[in-house]
C-alpha cells in the first residue's frame, strides 16, 4: 500500500506522532473533520489585500468549522469551511517538500515532527506556479500541529515584511 502524503514527507516519525495528528494525516479517500477555530486578520490595507489574493478566510470568532480531506494516488485536496468562508487547496510531496497550491500561490515546505507537533517551515514559494519568490520574505509564515486534551489542534500566523500579519487561525478538529 502507497503511503500517505504525510507518511512521505515525515518517514518514521510519523508513527511517533500522538494518535490524533496520525488518524487525520493516515487519511486515504474522503474524510470530514469538524470543530471550531478563530481567525485573526491583518489591520492594514496591504495585508487584507494579501489574505484576498491567497483565498483566506476573514476574521471570525469560535466558528463552526469543517474540512473535507480528499486523498488520491497525487496528493491531497483540503477544502475548508469556516462558517460559509470557504478556503481550498492542493497538497503534493515532491522532492522531499509538501507542496501547498492556495490562490496563485505554491508554497513548498520541510516538515519536522517534534515533541508530538508537525512543524511546517517555508523552503520555497512561487507565484502561478513559475516565478519564484524569496523564501525569505516568508520567514513570518509559522505553522504547527499538535493534539491537546487528544484533539486535533492547529495554528498558522502569517506575517510578511512591511505588511505585518496577513490572518492568524487556530483551532481543533475531531472526525465528523
């Protein structure tokens, strides 16, 4: 059997994960997640601006949230629903990176599994695919996955030089 996405990108220490973080990333075929999260955005005009173009959900509050995780021989689809806000993307491990396409943008990211979490870190960025973009002006961009209380949780900031924050989210997930 193919090993998941996640089982390519983390090797052996996916199986080190607590048993939440494993259950959702061991997903193959469709699988529906539901809880809560908040989301936190950017005060200026330019960081709105940024969450418009990458398809972010808008500041919210303890909202009902759902997210389809769709799975195939290529990667993962994550289509996410924070309360009628939808937010979609594409999920591919190549070249021993995850790759993330949201709005124009790829995101390529080195996952690390430590002290129970999946830490995402930004390697790479390119606009529509082909322009690539220096990875440095997303050094802000911090992502984690953990259990707490043996639930799903996350959180992702996303800040950029002279912008600021760009949105915040965080909250936890349990099978629908």
């Amino acid at each position: 059997m193919q090993p998941t996405l996640f089982q390519q990108a983390l090797g052996a220490s996916f199986f080190r994960l607590p048993e939440s973080l494993r259950r959702l990333h061991g997903t193959r075929g469709r699988v529906r997640y539901a809880g809560v999260a908040s989301i936190e955005g950017g005060r200026n005009p330019l960081a709105r601006l940024c969450a418009r173009i990458a398809g972010l959900p808008r500041p919210t509050r303890d909202v009902a949230t759902t997210v389809d995780f769709i799975a195939d021989a290529r990667g993962e689809t994550w289509q996410r629903d924070f309360g009628g806000t939808r937010m979609s993307s594409r999920l591919a491990f190549r070249d021993g990176l995850l790759r993330e396409r949201l709005g124009p943008l790829q995101f390529r990211y080195e996952l690390l599994a430590n002290d129970g979490a999946i830490w995402w870190t930004v390697a790479g960025v390119r606009l529509f695919g082909l322009l690539p973009l220096p990875a440095s002006l997303f050094d802000g961009v911090r992502c984690r996955e953990f259990e707490q209380d043996g639930r799903y949780r996350f959180l992702v900031d996303a800040r950029l030089p002279a912008v600021g924050r760009v949105v915040r989210y965080e909250g936890w997930l349990e099978p629908a």
